[in-house]
C-alpha cells in the first residue's frame, strides 16, 4: 500500500490530512486522520502509509497516529433511526 501511494502521489494527501507539525492540532489532526484511513482500509497500512510521510523524530504526531489506528475502528457508527 505505501508503495502504491508513493507511486500515485497519494502521499502527498495523507501528509496534508496529518496536518502541519507541532502542537496540540498537529497531534488531533494525525489521530484523526489516522482513524479515517484504518477504517477505510485497515489498521497497519493505515500507520505504515502515515507513518511514511511523518519525519523520523516527530515526537506527538507518531503516537497520536497511532492511537488513532487502533481507535478509529472501534469508535461506534450513528445509529440507524427506523423509517
């Protein structure tokens, strides 16, 4: 998978869904979207696609991103109202 997104310049999308770096909104923005993508496709490529793009020493968007991966799916959908 993150071959695939190198190869179609999707890694530049998750890196601007992981927001800019630094501070509290960096982190919610990496959590969040670390979610999204593990719902969308699965929990390891989701933090290994994020993963790729975050620099190496970035200290609250890695375990943020990560919390997010393993979260996300387990958050509970809107209820379905009856018709």
């Amino acid at each position: 998978m993150v071959q695939t997104l190198g190869r179609y310049r999707l890694d530049d999308l998750v890196g601007q869904l992981l927001g800019p770096a630094g501070g509290t909104l960096g982190a919610l923005h990496a959590g969040g979207t670390g979610a999204l993508l593990a719902n969308g496709v699965d929990n390891l490529p989701a933090y290994v696609a994020g993963e790729a793009v975050l620099p190496v020493g970035d200290e609250r968007r890695l375990p943020a991103l990560l919390v997010g991966t393993n979260v996300g799916p387990l958050a509970p959908r809107a209820p379905r109202w009856p018709r």
